[in-house]
C-alpha cells in the first residue's frame, strides 16, 4: 500500500453490502407493522359493528327474560 491512495477492500463493501440488509430488514420491519395495524383497526371496526348491530337487534326483538311471579300475585 502506497501513501496518499486509500485502500477500498472487500470490507468496505461488505459492510456498505450489511447497511442495505438492515435498511432492508427495517423497512420490512415497518410494514409489518403497518398490516398489522390495519389488522387491528379493521378487527375493531368489524367487532364494534357487530356489537350494534346485536344491540339493535335485541332492541327489536320481545322481551323473553325472565319474570318474578311474585310481582303478578301482588297486584
């Protein structure tokens, strides 16, 4: 090796090679993410629909509880 040159081996682009893998390995790391917040998001929208609309339903439907007999026989 000279002076004054600069020496641009195998390890320079190796780790120029490991920077891409990780820039890589985050940027998948963040769109999973993303997928799975929408996952979460769209469960949630789905369970609260389900939950008023089973709310709606029991606000059509007749009553079919359980009475207190008692209550009759007093009146």
């Amino acid at each position: 090796m000279t002076f004054g040159t600069t020496y641009l081996g195998p390890l320079t682009l190796s780790s120029a090679g490991k920077c891409n893998r990780e820039y890589f390995y985050h940027m998948v790391k963040a769109f999973r993410r993303i997928i799975a917040a929408v996952t979460v998001a769209v469960l949630a929208f789905r369970a609260v629909g389900s939950f008023l609309s089973w709310m709606e339903h029991q606000e059509d439907s007749i009553a079919e509880s359980w009475v207190d007999e008692d209550e009759f026989e007093d009146v």
